[in-house]
C-alpha cells in the first residue's frame, strides 16, 4: 500500500499579516509571502483544498461568543426563524426536512456590514440581541477578510495579482 496523501495544513496567521505590506516588501515579509503563496498553489493543485491555521489572541472570545449565539439562534421556535426569508438563493432559513432531517441553516447576506448584523437580528430578536449581533457581525467580517487574504495569495501565486481588485470588488458575502 502505498502512503495516503495529507491535506496541508497552512498556517495563514503571520502569513495574513504580513499580505497588507505595501508592494515591495523587504526581507523575511517577502520569504513569507512567496513561502505561502507557493504553499496555497501547490495545495490547490495537487489537492484542491487545504486546511487553514489562523491563530489571533483575541479569536478565542468572538468564537465562543458565535458559537453561543448560534446555540441559541437555532434553539429558537421554528415560527421565529421562518420569519427570515430573503430572495436570494442559499440565503433565508433551510428548516429541517425528511430527507435530511438534522440540517437546517441561515444564509445572512453581508453580515460584516453592521446594517445587515442589526437587521437580520431585528428580525429574530425584535427586542434585540446586541451581543449576538456583535458577534456575528465580528466573525463574518474575520471570515470576508481571511477569504480576501487567501483569494489574493491565489492570484498572486500565479502572477494575476493585478487582477484581484476588480475580482474582490465583484464578490458577494453570505455567512452560512
């Protein structure tokens, strides 16, 4: 038999850093950056995916604070989160069904977007949820800018690094 082939895993914490240096980065931020951009490309091409390290000191506390939000937003009456309901696909409440009766799932356009935050809490919580709001609101912003970071080390890792702005300004936000 011969060896299984591992997912990479990618460390993106230094590497997410350093990706907001202005062009011309010096010394050990370019290695870095060249470092990981050889590290995603390969993963892509050889594995179609990697798995993502992404270490901040203060992560830990929106995460539990998401996690605990979450707990409580699916604990809520069925009739309450029906109440959400967008006309984009894969956005609204997915309710559980017969074929698969253990998922259910909310789609919130643009939630790093205060305004969305607050406006999809409104609708769940019409008295109001200020730590929920602020933790969604939180982790989704942390997860756009960490899709960003890595969308650019793709175009980068294959000299299309100039064409990542106009690709970033199209693309569209939904938190699952």
């Amino acid at each position: 038999m011969g060896a299984e082939a591992q997912i990479p895993v990618i460390d993106f914490s230094l590497a997410a850093l350093k990706l907001g240096v202005a062009n011309g980065a010096s010394g050990d931020d370019q290695i870095i950056q060249d470092d990981v951009r050889t590290q995603v490309r390969e993963a892509c091409e050889v594995h179609g995916c990697f798995l993502l390290r992404c270490t901040e000191s203060n992560a830990g506390s929106v995460t539990e604070d998401m996690f605990e939000g979450l707990r409580r937003l699916f604990d809520l009456p069925e009739d309450v989160k029906r109440r959400y309901q967008t006309a984009r696909p894969y956005s609204s409440y997915k309710a559980k069904d017969p074929v698969v009766p253990l998922h259910e799932s909310f789609g919130i356009d643009d939630a790093h977007l205060v305004e969305s935050s607050q406006a999809f809490t409104r609708i769940l919580w019409p008295q109001g949820n200020s730590q929920f709001c602020s933790a969604l609101n939180g982790m989704s912003s942390r997860m756009l800018q960490l899709n960003l970071a890595m969308l650019k080390v793709i175009f980068e890792s294959y000299q299309a690094g100039n064409r990542y702005e106009s690709f970033a300004e199209k693309t569209c936000s939904v938190f699952r």
